[in-house]
C-alpha cells in the first residue's frame, strides 16, 4: 500500500510538470517563437527543466521569457520535492500507528 501510494503521487506530480512545460509550449506558440509544436515543447522542457542545451533559443525580445521559465520549474521542482517527502513521511506515520500496541481494557473481577 505504501509504495502503491508514493507512485501515485510521482505520477500525478509527473502530469503536473508535463501540464506546466506544455503550458509554456503553448505560450511560445501564441508568440509565434516556434516554427512548430515539438520544438516549442522541447524548449519548454529543456527550459523548464534547466537543462538549457542552447540549440533552440528566443529571440529579443521575448528572451526574457526563458529565465523565467527556468526559475518557475526550479521552485516547481522543489514544492514537488516537498509533497513527495510529505507522502512518505505520511505513510510513515501510518506505519507507526499500525505498529503500536493497542491498550488492553483492564479485566473487571468475576461477580459473585
């Protein structure tokens, strides 16, 4: 069950950075930056992901645009980060409950 859950939530978290990096692929198409929609999304992926390979780049004044995606998919990164840590560190604390020994209800005396 524990691992069940961490990849249900890498997965979701994963989704989540694919809607991101489309997301900016689609702001790159409506700018026009982009001859078509792979390469847009491939620059947004590299981008996003801080890779930046160089291959593909913006033009001025629309350059702006990549740091900024850079800098939104480090801070997106590091909150993904986080809820993995806090999935885990839930499931944890699940199994700690689960572990510990009930109390036992104290036995009353035979009635007479």
């Amino acid at each position: 069950a524990g691992f069940t859950r961490i990849a249900s939530v890498m997965v979701l978290l994963m989704a989540g950075v694919i809607v991101q990096i489309a997301i900016w692929a689609g702001l790159y198409g409506l700018l026009d930056l982009f001859d078509d929609a792979e390469a847009a999304l491939y620059f947004s992926g590299v981008t996003f992901t801080s890779l930046g390979y160089g291959d593909l780049v913006l033009k001025p004044p629309t350059r702006l645009l990549a740091p900024l995606e850079a800098a939104t998919g480090l801070l997106m990164f590091g909150i993904t980060t986080a809820v993995l840590i806090g999935a885990i560190q839930f499931g944890e604390g699940r199994l700690k409950d689960v572990a510990k020994p009930k109390p036992r209800a104290p036995k009353s005396a035979p009635k007479e």
